[in-house]
C-alpha cells in the first residue's frame, strides 16, 4: 500500500504545480529512489488524459556523462534532448539524491560545462514560458545531511507540502503588494545593510506553481542597483555538493566587487567569475513557509524559511522583468530571525523575521 500522502503530494504537483491539460507531453525528471511519487505522478497525469515522458537518472547533477564527456561535448546540448525541451508542454523535477554532494565530483569547469547543456530548457523555465516545478522527495542522503533522523525527514516534507496553498497564497499576496509598489528595498542584519531597486519590477508569488514545497516571494532587482553588503554567517551556501561558509559579498553598482568566505573561499570566487552575469543579482526571494523552520542543507527548502531572505547570484527570471544573464544561479540564504530588518521605501516592514504590514 502507497502512502496516501504519496497521492496528495502528486496530486499537488500534477493538479496544481503545472496544472496538466489533456494532450499534453509533460517532462518527469528523477532519480529511481523517488520510485513511489514517480508513480503517482504518472498517474494522475494519465487520469487526465497526458502523456508523461520519464527521463531517470542516478545523479540529476553529475552522472557518468558529464563524468567522462569531452568538455566541447558537454557544453552542447544533444539534439533530440533539445527538441524534448523546446517541446515539452510542462516539466516536474523531482529531488531523490542518492547522495546529497552530488556534482561535487565535477572539476568547476565541467560544472559550468553541464549548465551550459541545460541553457535551452533554462532559457523556458525562467520566463515561465512553460509550467514547472522542482520537488523532494525524501532519501536516506538527504536525512543525513540535514541530520534528521528519515521518520523525521519525512515527516518534515509531508507538513512543509500538504498545506492550504490557496489561503497561502492570500498571505504572501499581502507581501508582495508591499514590494510591488516599493522602489527600494533595504536589507539589516549582521554584518549586514544591502540596498536594491525593485522600480518597475513585479514580483512572484510561489504558492506551490513552482517549488514544492512553496513559500516564497520572489523579484529580479534591477542590475544595476545593489550597494553595500550581506554576510550570510548563519548557514553554509551550498551549490554543486560545494559548501561555503561565511560568505560576504560587497556590492557596488550592481556588481560583486568583493567576495570572501571563512569557508569554501577559492570555490566561491571561481563560481563567481563564470560569466559576465555572474557576479550580479539575479533574484531576492523572501521566505514565507511557515512549515519550514530549521536549515537543512537543501535549498528547495531553505529559501522557504519563514523569516529569511536569499539572494541569487547570476541568471534572473525574465518573467519577472530580470535581464541578467549567466549559466549560474546560486541561491544563498540570509536569517534575519536572530537579527534584521527589512524596509520598504525606508519603511521597516519586517524585524526579526515578523511582519508589521
């Protein structure tokens, strides 16, 4: 017998997320230990009349091909996945690592080799040209990571997933509408006081469309507008199964102009100096999940935590006004719980993670 709550989380995902219409190819990326919720997925999206097409993989980052590709091979993406990308009518990721460092094992070269390949459906997911979402679902490695007991892991996800999403989205539709008619947004907490211009941009609300679990809202500042600095002391930045710690960036006119790390150092300026875009903000999320309390070494997750802020370094959403572009985008995690504040047009809107709207 399936875990019931299997059935609820893909229908979640399949009824909700992308929403899937009669007719249409949706995308199901995975690895075999997501077994049970690949299945139910499968499912409900033949109940509504679609075709699934199912593409498993033992490691969604690294794997043997991008192990032992020639570096000109791997930055090109194969012609028949391409055409699968370009046509697909919806996409659902789900998370099952068998082991939690995955792509660790990739030299930073073929690291941003194996992101150039995935450039054509990035170039889809980012305007929301198509519907998408990215899911987890619980393994052993994840438990380990996040120093969980697997009950415990399970449990977590279950209760940071089936939620009212539709009395969520009210919720955060109150703090997007702040933002929204804000200019400028200022960010306070240790080590901490970064300047941002959201003027002209409208945010995204992810009541479960796009990440599952879901919990944020989330904008493309301007390019050009961040001055000043953020230290992210309270959790390690994690990207590519590479941990930084104590990362610090110094912004001026938009651009990371310094970077360092107690942690992790080397790593975090080669990732940084990838591409031109690379140094610049692609996205300012705002966590709102109040499902989601503690750090867990998984960003699905982490970026949702009520009462922080992350950054994104490199590519933007286009769908959201963003016009930076880079093969990277790292997400990195800020608690003002402890320490901070937030204000909008120099109104204090948030402080230690409480909402004075």
């Amino acid at each position: 017998m399936r875990d019931p709550r299997v059935d609820e989380y893909a229908r979640l995902l399949v009824e909700r997320s992308v929403a899937v219409q009669p007719g249409w190819q949706v995308a199901i990326r995975a690895t075999p230990l997501a077994r049970p919720l690949i299945e139910a997925v499968t499912e409900q999206i033949a109940r509504l009349g679609a075709y699934p097409l199912l593409h498993l993989s033992f490691e969604l980052i690294s794997g043997p091909f991008a192990r032992e590709a020639p570096l000109e091979v791997l930055r090109k993406t194969a012609p028949l996945q391409e055409r699968i990308w370009r046509e697909i009518d919806a996409l659902i990721s789900i998370w099952a690592p068998e082991n939690a460092n995955d792509g660790f094992d990739l030299s930073e070269e073929r690291q941003a080799a194996a992101q150039q390949m995935t450039a054509p459906l990035r170039e889809r997911t980012m305007s929301m040209s198509i519907p998408w979402v990215i899911a987890e679902y619980p393994t052993q490695a994840t438990a380990e990571a996040a120093g969980m007991p697997f009950a415990e892991l399970e449990q977590f996800i279950f209760d940071a997933v089936l939620l009212d999403w539709d009395a969520e989205a009210r919720r955060m539709r109150t703090i997007a509408d702040v933002f929204d008619d804000a200019d400028t947004v200022r960010i306070v907490g240790a080590a901490t006081d970064l300047t941002l211009s959201l003027a002209g941009r409208t945010g995204a609300v992810d009541d479960g469309h796009i990440n599952m679990p879901g919990g944020e809202v989330f904008y493309s500042p301007v390019e050009d507008s961040a001055e000043g600095v953020i230290s992210f002391d309270e959790f390690p930045a994690v990207y590519f199964g590479n941990e930084v710690a104590g990362a610090r960036f110094a912004f001026e006119g938009g651009k990371i102009v310094d970077a360092s790390a107690r942690e992790g150092e080397a790593f975090l300026i080669q990732t940084l100096d990838t591409d031109d875009g690379s140094r610049r903000v692609g996205e300012l999320g705002i966590g709102c999940n109040p499902g989601i309390q503690r750090f867990m070494k998984s960003v699905a997750f982490d970026e949702k935590i009520d009462g922080t802020v992350h950054l994104a370094v490199g590519n933007s959403y286009t769908s959201t006004g963003g016009k930076n572009e880079s093969a990277i985008h790292w997400d990195i995690v800020k608690d003002l719980r402890p320490e901070g504040q937030i204000y909008a047009d120099g109104r204090l809107v948030q402080e230690n993670g409480r909402w004075s709207l």
